[in-house]
C-alpha cells in the first residue's frame, strides 16, 4: 500500500517538473509583438505596427500614412488579424501563425482569404529599433 502512494506521488511531481520544464523559455510572445516591424517588398519597405491596445496599422504605399488599420488577438501562436479602416482595408480576419525569434517576427498565412493580405503579410519581418 505505501509503496503504491509512494509511486502515485512519484507520478505526480514527474508530471508537474515535466510541465515546468518543457515550458520554460515559452515565453508570452504577445508582449514581444508590440512595436514596429519592417519588410523589404520588391520596391519598397512595408512597416506593420502592432500598439498594446490590440491594434494595428500597416503602410505600404510609401507615403508614411496608415493604408490598412484593424485589431488583432493572439491564442498561442495563432494570431488574428482584423481589417476595420483604411483606403485598403478588406473588412475582413485572417489568421497567421507567428514566431518571434530575437528580432524577427515570422508569419505564416494559416487562414486568410485575403490574397493581397496574405502576401504583403507572411515572411520575416524586422524589428524596429526606436
């Protein structure tokens, strides 16, 4: 009998030092979103901006004023972006998985029926220093 509660509890802290330890350094990468991120495209830089109110501009016609503006959401490594403004808004949500590694943020189209969104959208992108 004690040697069963003693492997029961043996199970337990296993599985609770698994759990801390598989997700050690799986930091919230929600917070790292936030800022200013850049990507080359043919002839001009695209800049995507994410505020911490869960809003986003993007500019890409190189005029430095916001062409597309929308709120996102983020669950795990999905996140949700919603068109609501903008001279080339589509008024509609794409999904994205994304990966933010030292300074680059990784894109990849999961679910948008946007063409134009999803390929100004998936690949790398910079972080801004500001």
């Amino acid at each position: 009998m004690k040697l069963a509660t003693a492997f029961r509890s043996f199970i337990v802290i296993a599985s609770l030092l698994f759990s801390v330890v598989t997700s050690y350094g799986q930091d919230d990468q929600s917070e790292l979103l936030i800022g200013k991120w850049t990507k080359a495209s043919q002839d001009r830089t695209i800049t995507f901006t994410f505020t911490a109110d869960n809003k986003y501009e993007v500019e890409f016609t190189g005029d430095g004023e916001a062409d597309v503006l929308g709120s996102y959401v983020i669950s795990g490594t999905k996140l949700t972006v919603t068109d609501e403004g903008g001279d080339y808004t589509s008024g509609t949500s794409g999904v994205y998985e994304f990966k933010i590694s030292d300074s680059t943020l990784t894109l990849t189209k999961f679910d948008d029926p946007v063409d134009g969104r999803s390929m100004i959208a998936s690949g790398n992108w910079s972080k801004v220093k500001e």
